[in-house]
DNA sequence: TCCAACTCCGAACGACGTTCGAATAATACC
DNA sequence: GGTATTATTCGAACGTCGTTCGGAGTTGGA
C-alpha cells in the first residue's frame, strides 16, 4: 500500500508522469497488475495518494521564523522549488482530487501563520489561497514553457505549429526581447512574489490603522470591502 | 484542418477533455480515424491548435479601457471567465506546447498596455506574468477543488481515500470553516487580484517618484531591486 | 495520356485501465 | 486438527487509445 505509493513516486521522479501506469508499478513491485486493485479502487486514488505524499514534505507555515511575511514568502519559496523539483504535481491533479490529511494539516497551518495580523479568518484564507494560486500558476507556466526556452527555441518550436513566427508582427513583444527580457526565466518569480506581499502589507496596514483588536466577529465571511482601489492617472 | 480543430473543440466543450480522442473527432467528420494524421503530425499539435483557438476570442488589453490598473483588471478577468468557461484548458497544456501567433499578438498587447507606467520592458514583462500566473494558478485551484465544494463534499470525499477526515485536528482550519469561510471560493479571485494589483501600484508609484522618462535604459534585464520588502514588526 | 503528388482509410500493433473468476494463502471458529 | 470464511494473487481477456503501414482512389500539370 505505501510501498505502492513509494513505487509510484520513484517511478514518476526518474521516468515521468507519462511512465506512469499500472503495469509499470506493478512491474516495479514486481507483483501481478491486477493485484494493486486489491488495495486501491483505481488510478484516480493512486494520484491522490501520491499527491498527499508529496505534501507530507513540506515544511508547516506556522512554524517558520519570523513574522506573517517572512513565513509567507519562504512557504511560496519552497511551493516554488518543491514544483521545481516535482513538476509532475503540476500535470497531474487537475481535476477534483479530495485533499488530503497532509494538505489539510498544511492548511491549517497557514491560517495560524497569519496569526497577528488582524485580518479575519476568511482573509487569510483568501491570502493563502492567492500566494498559493500565484506560486503554482507561474510553476505551471515556468513548466510548459520548457524551464528555460530561447527565443531561437520558441521561434523553432513555433515553425513546427504550421506557420513560422514573425516578429515583426509584435513590435512591443520584439522590443522588449531586443532589450534582454527573458521571458518566463526563473527569477520572475520574486519580483511577483514581492508585489503580491506589498499588496497584502497594503492591507494589513490598513486594518492595523483602524484599531480592532477582535479577530473574528467583523462580519466575517464576507471579503468585499474596498481596498486600495484607485489607479493611478497619467 | 481547421475543420478538425472546430470538431475537437465542440467535442471538447459538450463532453469534456477525456472524450477527446483521435477517433472521436474523426467520427464527428464523417472521415476514417487515420485521415487526420494527414493533417497532423499527432495528438500533442491539435491540442496546441486548440488552445491558440481560445485565445483568438480574448480581447487585446491594449485596447481596453482606462488607465493600466483597468486594463489589467480587465483582462484579468477575462481570463478567469474564459478558464470557467473552458476548464479543459487548465488539464490540457501542462506539458511544453509553443506559444501560437494568437498567444504572441496578446503578449504584444499586453505589454503595451503598461504605456506610460514608467516600467521598464523586463518588469512589464515580469507583472504580466505574474497576474497571468496568478490567475491560471487560482483557477487551477477552484477548478480542481469542484467548482464549489462545500465542507461536507470535502469530508465525504476524503473518507473515500482511506481514513475519514478528523476536523479536530485542524482546530484554525475548522475555526474558519465555522466563521463562515469556504475554501476556494469564486469571489476570492477578486480578493487575490486587488492585492496583486495593489503591489504593482506600490512599485510603479516608487517608479514615478524617482522621475526618469525615459523608458528602457535602467539596466534593463534585471529584475533584482528592492521594492518595499519589510513587513510589520508587531 | 501518363505520371507524380496528394488525399483517404481499413487493418493492425502495442500499450493502457479495468474486470472476471479461479486458484492460493491466511485467519477464525468449533 | 478440521473446516468454513475471508483475503490475496493474478493470468486472461475486453474495450479503448495513439499511431503506423501500405495500398487504393483522386487530382493536376506536362
């Protein structure tokens, strides 16, 4: 059962998620295909549990040093490098997997790491839910666009799609890459992540300024409440 | 050939991505299953057809209205509604396809749309990702999570995975849940947004401040400074 | 008219997830 | 110890998938 789990995940890790079937992690336990369905229902299950597993690694939000946005910037950092190191989570888990005990438990910590902050419940959990869609948004984007692609690299893989790429038709696009613009490179990551924060900081500010120590009872469940809205004009 | 990308789109939308099947989309025109490889080298390209299909209907931010806090809002949630409106999209395309002609034409404009902000082409560039990102990402995790999933949903579809879920191991999760939270919920999206956005304001009003018009030669290919990193000592 | 190029596609190959049912092992009860 | 019950193993098969092969049909220019 963990060891089916076990085999799964080594054989993803080294072959892919497209190495991954039945008889291949049969073969590996060196058992009958047809015995892993004594012990999970399907494939589907199988995913979940290896999804769960993969959580089960990372490391709780609440315990990590220093205040709310330290904790929330190193958990990002290492959702980043944990996607980094397992793309396969990215493929997989599209659609409706229940979350496991360890995704619950992470969970749970995440809210307490915002502890302090005087933002409601249903706050944090939008914040989580944000940092968290950030982080594996640009993970999945980073991903498909190959971890690090040229422009030589996208043109070539753009000829093989039917027409050939002419930048000539996107001059915004041509001028920035002319001005050394890489883009999906890695280190984009930060700079997003730093916005994101200062835009969270933002908030936090302003609950901090109208003083209410309560935590809860303002009307929770509700996140519509005017921000920092405005724009700026030209 | 554009025949066949309209036939697994349609195909697609009524019986979702797991129907999409080589034979299928042959069948809706009437034609033997091997006829299409005249067309297409394989599966992986009609998938990367269709997804520049979809983006051929996204408006071009560049020509939206108002200032480019608007202009981003706007599209941003564009992009949500096309992502519930076509959740194949967030299972397809994990996996290294080549940005199509559509996908480049809405990057062109994309980056226009930051005109006047007083960022260079790299951090245009890195914010449309990161908005871009950050919406995949959150309509990644509200698609996988059921659309809407209550509480209950949840625990009768972790009991399916082997243990039954124990609320009272995660007393700050249940806390939340009974203050009236739900997890990834449709109107969080425009939480997360205004944050983002209120962290690219941050940095553009730093930008502005600091007057220098001309708009490319700070250094350009680097994303490295400090914008407003600290956060509140309690 | 003839030939080359393009289009169509039935049949087959290997791999997939999953089911069935019979054989085998382990356990419980008397 | 003997027997009934339950759990485990798994070879074989079903239907579906992406893709390839080779030949038949069609078309257009010389």
């Amino acid at each position: 059962m963990d060891a089916i789990v076990a085999a799964a995940l080594e054989l993803v890790s080294t072959q892919g998620l497209a190495a991954l079937s039945m008889r291949q992690v049969a073969t590996k336990l060196d058992v009958g295909t047809a015995s892993l369905y004594t012990y999970l229902p399907g494939k589907a299950e199988l995913a979940a549990l290896m999804l769960d597993a993969v959580m089960a690694d990372a490391p709780l939000p609440h315990e990590l040093p220093g205040d709310w946005r330290a904790k929330l910037a190193a958990w990002a950092r290492d959702d980043w490098a944990a996607y980094r190191d397992h793309p396969w989570v990215l493929e997989l888990a599209a659609v409706g997997a229940a979350p496991g005990p360890h995704m619950l438990r992470w969970l749970d910590s995440a809210i307490q790491a915002l502890d302090g902050t005087g933002l409601s419940d249903t706050e944090r959990l939008a914040v989580i839910e944000s940092v968290d869609g950030y982080v594996r948004g640009l993970a999945t984007l980073h991903h498909r666009s190959g971890g690090d692609a040229s422009p030589a690299e996208v043109e070539r893989r753009g000829a093989a799609l039917g027409e050939l790429v002419d930048f000539d038709r996107y001059p915004a696009l041509q001028r920035a890459l002319r001005a050394g613009a890489k883009p999906y490179a890695a280190d984009q990551f930060e700079f997003g992540l730093e916005r994101l924060l200062d835009g969270v900081a933002v908030l936090i500010r302003g609950r901090r300024s109208g003083r209410r120590q309560r935590n809860d009872a303002d009307g929770s469940g509700t996140l519509r409440e005017r921000g920092t809205t405005s724009g700026d004009p030209p």
